[in-house]
C-alpha cells in the first residue's frame, strides 16, 4: 500500500514526486515509457517563461512568475542546465502598440519584475540580426533557457534517491476506488493507495475519466521545431517572441543552453496522441514565420526536426487539485505552456493539498543535492586530466559531434534511474546529438549499452518497447 501514487513522470510527475519526498510518505511514480521525460517534457519549447503570458485570474498567470523565480535554486541543487538570457516580444506595426503595452500591464499583475518597452531601434542594438521591420519589444530580463529532459531526469534522480519507487515500463489499466483506496490495474498487476497524483499529459483526460464523472479533455496540440547547428547559436542571444495569438505564443527564436539555434513551435491540434510525424507543410510554416523574427533563418545550418505534443485543456487553463467527486484523486492536468515554467510552483500546490490529507511527517534525511553527469566538453584540460586519472574511460570519446566520452555513458547507464535505451543515453549525455545525429556514434553506444546491461546487442533499444536497432547478424558465422 502507497500513501501517494503519481501516474506519469515527465516534468510534473517528477517535481511532485521530489517535493512529496521531503515527507515520510510511502511514495509511487508509474510511467508507461521505459524512462522519464518522455513525452512533452522531452520535446519543446525548452523555455522558462517570465510571466506575462496568462491572464491574471487564471492559475498560469498566478504560478508562472512564481515558479520561474524558483529556478535559480532548483538548478543550484540538482545540477541541471539553466541560463537566465531574458526574452523579447516583438511587435512589427505601430497600431499593435497598444496590445505590446497590455501584455506588460498583465505581466506586472502576474508579479513579472522589471519588464520593459524598447524601441526598434534599441531592439536591434541588443539583437543586431533582428528584422528592421521591428517597430518595438517587450523586455523581460527574467526570461530563461532550459534543459527539459535533464530537468526532468534530475528530479526523478533526486526523488528516486530520496526513497520514491519508479515503475516504469508499466501502463495505467483502470483505477477504482473502495473506500478509501484507490487499486490501479497496470498491465504489471495492481497498485493500491491513499491518494492518486494524475500528471499523465496528454493522457491524463483517459486516466481522470476512470475515476471521476466530471469527464475531462484533453487534446494533443503538436508542436513542431527546427534545431540548428551550434554554428549559428549566437544569431540570437535572448529569447524572441512575436505577439501572441489564441493559439499560442507563436513561432519562437531561441538559443538553447547547450549553445544551438531552436525555432518553432506551430500549433496543431490533432487526434492521435502518440503522433509525432514532422511535416514539410508545419516545417515550411515555422521557417517562414520565423523569417519575420530575423533577418535570415540559416537552413545551411539545419542539423534536424522534431514536434512534441501539448496537453492542451479545453478549459484553457491549468487543471489542478482534487476531483469533487473522487476524494483523494488529484489532477494535474492540462499542463501545457507555461507548464515548465510554472512546475515548481505547481509542485508547491500539490504538495499542500497531499499534506493537508495525509498530515505526513518531515523526511529528517531528505537530501535535496543530486550530482550530474560529468561534461567532459565543458571541462577545462586539467579538469579533464584529473578525471581521466581517476577513470581512463573519460579519455574516450564516442560522439565525436559532442565531444561525450565513454565514462559519460557508462555513468548515464550505472546512475539511478540510468539509461537503457539510446534515446536515455541521448538525453542525459547528449551523445548522438550533434552534426551527424548518431551516424558514428551509435554503434559503439550499443555496444557499451549491451556490455552495461548484460544483453545482446540486439536487445537494446532506440526508445524501449519494440525500437530494437538490430535484428540480427549479416553473416551466420559471425
């Protein structure tokens, strides 16, 4: 029996079950993938947003500004990339003034510090490579980058060290109450607790829908983006923003923390949640209105695509807390943008209402410290020196791409929660990540995967489930 069962482990999933770690709780994540940060926490935006976005009387507009101030330390402790850049919204016609005017109105009600009104002209000193069809900016200074896969695989590290049990590999059936147990039927046999944490993304409509006759709904809004060589990284050097619409923030220009060029998203609303096909018509779009950001998008430079969905509510806004009519059954649902921003303060929300159930004790050796994996390509040469002394395996390197070295993937696999398949090594080394997207590197990842792991190498996957990347040997006497 569990006092707290989280179903999904992406970034919410993970800083819920972190924060209900400080507590002697009795404490289960159950996720469908075979890792953490696989689904809308692995692909987006990777943006911490200011604040100004969300009307104020929503539950965005209350906790984005909040959780973004909580970044600094969260990356502090756990030892994952963040970098406070700031960001831009550009405004290209003098009559949408007044509209630039009232997202910085509501961004200072949100509690958004510091925001600003630039003109072109200073615009474009910031940002020589801006369009000179800007006619104004908002400021935000607070505006920031991420990581969100090591974000999130930080969390659940941390969680994990700190007494939560992951079950991953293992999909939600059913859940039923009796009483005052909820049973959730997993396709591993049964799970029983006190209280139910529902952070399943663009799933978590199927899984409220189990247990409450407040039906909910959630569609999968795709998102689609373009990655750019680290060549160009420096087009930009603040995150830009254009106006927003209804449906989203628009297209986004944007450093990422490891020092590449990102663009997108469009926005898309779909049937299929496990879609996540990239499009010529959806590439073709965010380029273009990229364009109008920037004085010219560097498609030379293009390494690769990819999209990720968003657990758009038909609400409009953050679903969170108990179902009225299942006690003990907690949603955190429709966590779309600013979902990242905001986890740490949604964390916070969540965390009050399970103590305020459950009336738990502190957890006396809660360790709030987690230790990443060594950057050999961020080390200086006698950090590297020192480092190869203690292991020669860091002298090794396996992507050329990211300069990632066989200690890096041995540590990814051997760590807690470590990684079994290439994607899980992708994400928390970046191996395979760079120019050549894994066409010299993956092989030799296999191979360490295979020795690691104790399997053939034709067991391992790209992604789990049924991804192998070998089906057999070309010669039988091999």
């Amino acid at each position: 029996m569990f006092d707290v069962t989280i179903i999904g482990s992406g970034v919410i999933g993970s800083i819920v079950a972190r924060e209900l770690s400080r507590y002697k709780l009795n404490i289960c994540v159950i996720e469908a993938d075979s890792d953490v940060a696989n689904g809308t926490s692995k692909a987006n935006s990777a943006i911490v947003h200011a604040g100004f976005d969300a009307k104020p009387d929503t539950l965005k507009g209350k906790l984005n500004a909040k959780g973004n101030k909580m970044f600094d330390r969260l990356s502090e402790e756990l030892d994952f990339p963040f970098k406070r850049i700031g960001s831009l919204v550009l405004c290209f016609d003098e009559n949408d003034m007044d509209n630039l005017r009232k997202l910085k109105e509501q961004g200072e009600k949100n509690g958004v510090p510091n925001l600003e009104i630039l003109s072109g002209d200073k615009v474009r000193e910031l940002e020589p490579n801006l369009s000179k069809k800007v006619v104004a900016a908002l400021y935000a200074p607070t505006g920031a980058i991420v990581c969100p896969y090591e974000m999130t695989i930080a969390l659940a590290e941390n969680a994990a060290d700190n007494g939560v049990e992951f079950k991953l590999d293992t999909k939600v059936l059913d859940v039923k109450k009796d009483n005052d147990t909820y049973t959730i039927k997993t396709d591993k046999g049964f799970v029983e607790s006190k209280l139910v944490i529902n952070a399943a993304g663009v799933f978590a409509d199927e899984i409220n829908n189990m247990v409450s006759s407040n039906k909910m709904h959630i569609i999968p809004r795709k998102g689609q983006y373009c990655l750019f060589d680290k060549a160009v990284g420096n087009t930009v050097s603040r995150t830009i923003f254009q106006l927003p619409t209804k449906m989203g923030k628009g297209v986004l220009v944007t450093p990422t923390v490891d020092g590449n060029l990102l663009i997108g998203p469009n926005a898309e609303d779909i049937g299929d949640k496990e879609d996540l096909a990239t499009t010529s018509t959806g590439m073709d779009f965010i380029i273009e209105k990229a364009g109008l950001s920037i004085n010219q998008v560097p498609m030379r430079q293009l390494i690769t695509s990819f999209s990720g969905l968003r657990a758009h509510s038909v609400e409009g806004d953050f679903i969170i807390g108990e179902a009225e009519d299942a006690k003990g059954f907690i949603n955190a649902a429709g966590i779309e943008s600013p979902g990242l921003s905001s986890a740490p303060s949604i964390a916070e929300l969540i965390k009050d209402i399970v103590v305020e159930r459950l009336n738990p004790n502190k957890n006396d050796k809660f360790n709030p410290i987690r230790k990443g994996i060594p950057k050999f390509r961020e080390m200086t040469n006698e950090d590297r020196k020192k480092l190869i002394s203690e292991d020669d395996r860091y002298g090794k390197i396996i992507c050329r791409c990211e300069t990632v070295t066989e200690g890096e993937i041995v540590n990814s696999i051997n760590r807690t929660l470590g990684a079994r398949s290439l994607d899980g090594v992708k994400k928390r080394t970046r191996a395979g990540m760079g120019r050549c997207q894994s066409g010299f590197c993956a092989p030799k990842v296999v191979e360490i995967l295979a020795r690691e792991l104790h399997i053939s190498p034709e067991d391992v996957t790209k992604f789990g489930k049924h991804s192998n990347i070998l089906v057999g040997k070309d010669k039988a006497n091999i």
